[in-house]
C-alpha cells in the first residue's frame, strides 16, 4: 500500500500535480545541468511549453491512490507529499530485456527528486519504496530497480544504503585520435555472421561481471542471433533516409587484414524540451575482447569515429557506454579527453524493500 506517515505521503500522480511537477522538473535539470548533465533550456517560452506538455499528459489519470494505480502501461509515475505539499516525484519505465522466464523484470527509475527545502526527513527513500513496491506487484518478485546517477553527485551514497550496486558506467569524451591500421564504418546485413560472434562473446562477459538485467548468453551461437542481427541491420538502413537529425547504426572496426574486432551501437539525436536544444550521442553498446591489445585498439578506433561523426552534427561530447567491470570502458576512461558522466545502478526490488527506511 502506499506510504503514509506523520507528514509525508506517497501516491500516483494525477491532473492536479501538472504545476509542482514543473517546479520539481526545472529543478532537477537545472541541476543536473550544473552537475555535468545535459544542458537544461534557459528559455522561458520552453519551459511554459513543457508545462503544457505535462498538464497534456496527467489530464487523462484518474489518480487512484494505490501502487497499482500508479502504471500506465510500462510507465508509472509517483509523487511525495509532504505537509500537503508535492515536494518529490520518481517516474518509472517498467521493461524487459530478453525472452528467457529467469530474465526479470527492470523498473528504471527516471526523475528522481525531492525538493532541497524538503530533503533529510526520509521522503527519498519512500518515493524508490514505493517504486519498488508498485513494479513488484505489477512484473513479479523478481523485479530489478535501476537507476542513472551522475558523477557529480551525492545521491551515489543515498542508492547504496538502499542496496544498489554499480553495473555500467558512461563515459563522456569530447575528442578521440584514431590508431591507425584500422577501418571503421556501418555494418551491412551481410556482417550479421561476425556481429553475431562479437555480441555473444560480449553477452559472455557480461553474464560473468554479474549484470542481471538480460537473458543468459547461449552456449553457443545459433542462426537466431545472426538473423535477429541480420534483421535489425536493415531496419536501420531502411529508416536511415527517414529520421533526418538522426543517427542509429552499429559501426564495426577491422583491421588490416579485414578482421571484425570491435562493435559498436552509435545512436544520436536532438534533445526536446526541456534541455537545451543540443545532440545526444552515445555508443550505447561497446563490444571488443579486453584480453587482446589489437581488439582494444579498434575500439577505440570505432569511437574516435562515432566522435568525429557525431561532432560534424553539433554534438558536444560522446557518451560511451560500458559494463563497469570492462578493461574497454576503463581505457575510455584514461583517455585525456573523457570524463565521468554517469553511472547505472540497480538493485532487487526485495532489497530496496527490506532496506528503505520508513520515514
């Protein structure tokens, strides 16, 4: 059920809450901006624009006030009262990353605040609680919480008392110089069969870094993986006439001799409102096997060449995105030009459950 104290209380958000929620979101940017986050607009006709946008989405919520009543669909949406006050908000994105039935569930936390006035009485806590109570009820007991914490940020202490723990990092990075002897570009349909190889292996690390938000990796490579590979290679190439301003691609790195070493994901696009209007590039998936030199110098290869790519578009850094227990993302890491940006954390919605501290 809900969490109700002396003070503070828990609930789905509802068409009353469309003003708070901009106070708390122009709050939250703001600050993130400060911290090294994505640039939040400075322009007010934005913010007045975002607000309808919200007044937009909640008008249509009939604001029950239980854990269930707080999804839509994939998404839910809390707020934190406090005194009678909308001090705190969490909005949540429910999904599921693969087939297998062991896969759980994961409930991305996204928007996290409580006001500055009203931190330290323990509302923090409630709103991920309640979270993690909600998508428990509607995915299962095994549900996973994560969440995206900056670098520059306190907050890191806060998600480890709760039992969260560091999965991926990203790594921001504002120039890159390529070694040479390696060729970057798009993959084709017909690189599925060595995209395959490298996908799996990189499943296979990760499964043994303890990241449990995905299927296991097979024992072996089937023609499933390198159709599904195969299927969305041509699925980006089909689109990629239709999305102007955008970048979705997997680039793949050989070497001289035309061996495939190191994949990559690069996806980019403008920011809407409420962030300033600048591109967001990020490699989101980064495969190359940290125990050969060569294939880690294709990596960085293939992210020198999303750089260069991204940067002709106006995008001011390039986010790289890595497991945290990666040699590969470490080395980025090192690189003159990067710098922290963020990590993913999660935790087993049980844990936050028996560790949150009630208010």
């Amino acid at each position: 059920m809900a969490v109700k104290a002396l003070r503070s209380w828990v609930r789905a958000v509802d068409a009353r809450d469309a003003a708070a929620l901009l106070r708390l979101h122009r709050e939250l940017w703001f600050d993130h901006d400060g911290r090294g986050g994505m640039p939040a607009s400075t322009d007010e006709q934005v913010w007045l624009g975002y607000g309808e946008i919200l007044e937009r989405q909640l008008a249509h919520r009939d604001g029950r006030r239980v854990p269930n009543g707080s999804f839509e669909g994939k998404l839910g949406h809390l707020v934190g009262e406090w005194d009678g006050r909308v001090v705190g908000q969490v909005e949540i994105y429910l999904d599921r990353f693969g087939w297998d039935p062991r896969t759980p569930h994961v409930a991305e936390l996204r928007s996290l605040i409580v006001t500055r006035d009203s931190r330290g009485v323990g509302l923090g806590a409630s709103l991920v609680r309640e979270a993690a109570a909600a998508s428990r009820l509607r995915a299962g007991s095994s549900t996973i919480v994560a969440a995206e914490v900056l670098a520059r940020n306190e907050a890191l202490a806060f998600y480890d008392r709760l039992g969260f723990r560091t999965l991926e990092r990203l790594t921001a990075i504002a120039g890159a110089r390529a070694p040479s002897g390696y060729k970057v570009a798009p993959a084709a349909v017909e690189d599925a069969g060595e995209l395959s190889v490298l996908d799996h292996e990189a499943r296979l690390r990760r499964q043994r870094w303890g990241d449990p938000r995905f299927d296991p990796a097979p024992t072996s490579i089937g023609g499933d993986l390198v159709r599904m590979i195969a299927d969305g290679l041509a699925l980006d190439e089909a689109q990629r006439s239709t999305e102007p301003g955008r970048v979705r691609e997997e680039l793949l790195a050989r070497d001289a001799r035309g061996r495939a070493l190191a994949a990559g994901y690069l996806v980019a696009s403008p920011l809407g409102p409420p962030f300033a209007p600048v591109m967001r590039a990020e490699i989101a998936r980064l495969a190359a096997d940290p125990d050969d030199p060569r294939a880690l110098e294709a990596a960085h290869a293939l992210v020198a060449h999303a750089w260069h790519r991204v940067s002709a578009l106006g995008a001011r850094e390039l986010l790289v995105r890595t497991p945290f227990l990666d040699p590969v993302g470490a080395s980025m890491a090192e690189l003159e030009s990067s710098r922290p940006f963020s990590w993913i954390l999660a935790a087993p919605a049980s844990t936050i459950l028996r560790r949150a501290t009630k208010p």
